[in-house]
DNA sequence: CATGACATTTTTGTATACAAAAAACTGAAC
DNA sequence: GTTCAGTTTTTTGTATACAAAAATGTCATG
C-alpha cells in the first residue's frame, strides 16, 4: 500500500503547523504549496480538505484556507479533555497489564532517567510519547487509544516547552516512577491520581501553560 | 458564507453513512455519485477525503473508498469513550449550571416525557440528543463539547435502537429526572453517576447492544 | 487626499483530460 | 472445466482548463 502524494502532503502540512513552521490564521495558498510540492493544485486541494476536517485548518468558502492554531482558552479545554483521556487510559491499563507490557515501560523509563540525567528535553519527549503511547495501547480500547493519541499529537508542541520548564522534567520523571509502581502494585487509583497530576498542567501549572503558549505565539509573530 | 457543493455532498454522504442506507464495507464509487448528485468527479472526491479523515470512510490507495462501519469490538469501545464523555461534561456543567440552564433542560425534559406516553422513539430521540448536547455546551469546554456531540451523532443509530428495547424509554425518562433534579440540587456525584448508567450500555445491557448491532448489520446485508 | 465606480488580476471551485494502476475479460493450453 | 498469459476496460490520481467570485488596481470626481 503504497502512499499518494496528496496523503504526504497532508502529512507534511500537519508537521508543519503543529511545528509551528505554519504560523496561526497564515493563509495556505494553493499556488503556492502547488509549486512548493512540485504537484499541481488537486493534491494540494485534497490535502486541505483533510486537514480542514482533523481541526488544523479553517476553511473559508471561496475565501480560502488558513492555519488554525488554538487559543489559550481552546488549549486550556485540549489539556482537560487530555487529562480525562489519558487518566481513563490508565485506568482500563491498569486492569490488563501483563508482565510483558510493564517491562517495556520500564525500559523506555530508563531511557528517560538518562536523557534527565543529560538534561536532553528532545530526547525526554520523544520517548516519553513513545511510553504514554504504550499506555494508551493497553488500555485495550483502540478506539480510545487513537483519540488520545491524535489529541497528544496536537499537544506536543506545548507539552515539549514544558519539560523546560526548571525541575519540571525530574518531576516528570518521579511521576512516571509511581505510575509505574502503581500499575505493578495493581493499585490503579493511585496510577490514576498521578497520571491526573501528570497531565493536568491546566489545575496545577497553569501559569507555566500561559507562558509557553505566549512564547509559541511570539515566536508567531516574527 | 454560502455552503459550497462539496460540502453539501460530504453532508450527505455522513448522512447517509449513519443513517445505514449506505452499508459498511460498500464502496462508494466516484463516477456514480458524481452522476448522483449531478457534478463532477472533483466535489465527490473532495467530499470522501473528509469522510476518511473523520473516521467514516476508507481509503485504500488507488482501490477506492468504502464505508467504514464499526465492527460490535468498536462499538463496545466506543461506548466506553462516549461514557467517559457524557460524564465528564455532566460533571463539569453540575459546576456552573444556571437558572436558565436548567429552564431549557426542564422544558426539554417534558417534551420528552409527553414522547415517552406517546409511545413516540423518534421524538423521543430527536428532543433527547438536544438535551444532551444542551449538557455538552454547559460544560463550558466548547472542545469537549464538539468531540462529545461528534461522537453522539455517530452513535445515533444505535442509540436510537436502544429506545425500542421494552421498557428502556421509561428508564432513559426515570435516569433524565434523576440528573436533573441532582443538578438542580448540586449534586454532582450523583449526576455523573445517574449518568454513567445512563449512557454505559456496554457495562449494563450489553446484550441489548449486541442485539442492535445484529440488526443493523442484518438489514445491512438484505 | 479620500472615495467609489469600473476594469484587471488573482484565486477559488468545478469540469474535463490524460496517464497509470487495478480489475475484468478473452481465449489458448492443459 | 480450470488456469493463466495477454489484452481490454474501468477506475483512480493528477494535471490542466475554465467559469465565477474575490481581491486588487486604476482613475475620475469631489
């Protein structure tokens, strides 16, 4: 099953608006993006529409097509259903891990305590995405595993900027700790609570949400 | 903002789709719908790219797209999200509900009662998915509030279906008073819980659900 | 200089054209 | 009758063409 230009295309457009290569309400030419991609207008065309579809674009009637970045209030109501998702995850994981699954997270824990260690934030999330995802698996509802997992996607922007936030990233860490503790210990209420404190950046750090997204839409401006 | 053809057929298509006059795995051929609705090949395709990116269709790479209808395994997981949503919104709307909040569900609520006595499904569910979403929206998470509304309407059939079980009209109205007058008294724990009963047909009538699966695939298949 | 009617250009949305891949058909060989 | 190579037909995906709407530019009038 070979890819269609249109469907890379997508794919490259939703990189880079949730990069934030793409800025906010900027205008996605059709010509443009046409001669970019070295395709005509069609694929182009049907890329939007997806992306229009999926939330990362506006379309506007015989006006055209933009960049639909969230607000702060739309970011702050993205954390909370995040938040509700991710705990649910862990919730209904924490009915069916095996040994198998609590080893993969273990390992892919360690791989974080290192890259805290060297202070590699790139590293951090990368890896800690590939664990949440694991979670989100073993949850036995791929349904939900998908939702939460498109949903952390548009997130990643805003929860990468976190982990720079001071001490956020050894706090990140201790809490992967007793997540895991907790779904050794079959003790899903507390690897639930965690995972709530974990995510909620919008309860606990709100301020540190509002300054990352100010910085993602200063950076915007320039 | 006039409505433009593709947009108009993408409806349509969903439409169709939920409504079950187009059966899972059909392929949805671009050249007679194109001659259906009465455009070119163009619109059309623009309109099943959408349905693809919103789950309802699917596209394989120069095969074609075809309905995509959940399997019963999807439903069940489905179902358990669509839970998990219902209550989060009812929780955080038990949170600011107003006066005229509840005014407008009361109202609603009545006509839903005079249903039930006429015996009237139909009406039943029309005023019951307003009610609902009128919840969603007391959320105050316009994001939730999409999602949730989003997922109720892909369920509708089954939701739907649901009514005609024996008995389980009276129990849905019994359930909408009991949420309401919690709301109104502030009780958020027992309107989440009210709730979750509710909408959980997995946890509490799983046959019910699966006899409504078979039955529409069943008439799927004649 | 501002304003607004009119013309020009650009852009969007759809139709059509065409290349290439997939599916359907044909018929010979067994 | 079955199988399979080779051909034809259909369908998909993209390019191009064109009509209509929106944006832009021009210029006379006040």
């Amino acid at each position: 099953m070979e890819r269609l230009p249109s469907a890379k295309i997508r794919d490259s457009l939703e990189q880079r608006i949730v990069d934030g290569e793409l800025n906010n309400k900027q205008r996605l030419d059709e010509n443009e993006l046409s001669s970019f991609y070295g395709v005509s207008r069609t694929p182009v065309r049907e890329a939007l529409q997806r992306l229009t579809e999926s939330g990362l674009a506006e379309h506007l009637p015989r006006r055209g097509t933009f960049v639909r970045s969230p607000s702060l209030g739309q970011l702050v109501e993205m954390f909370e259903v995040m938040t509700e998702l991710e705990c649910m995850a862990i919730r209904l994981a924490a009915r069916r891990v095996t040994i198998k699954d609590i080893k993969v997270l273990e390992d892919d824990n360690e791989i974080c305590r290192e890259a805290v260690k060297a202070n590699d934030t790139i590293k951090y999330y990368e890896v800690n995405s590939r664990l949440h995802n694991h979670i989100y698996k073993m949850s036995g509802n791929s349904f939900l595993a998908n939702k939460t997992r498109r949903l952390h996607d548009r997130l990643r922007p805003f929860r990468r900027l976190q982990l720079r936030v001071r001490g956020r990233m050894t706090e990140s860490m201790a809490e992967h700790d007793i997540i895991l503790s907790a779904l050794k210990a079959g003790d899903a209420d507390s690897a639930v609570e965690t995972m709530k404190k974990h995510i909620d950046i919008v309860g606990v750090r709100f301020n540190d949400l509002v300054s990352s997204f100010n910085s993602i839409s200063d950076k915007n401006k320039r």
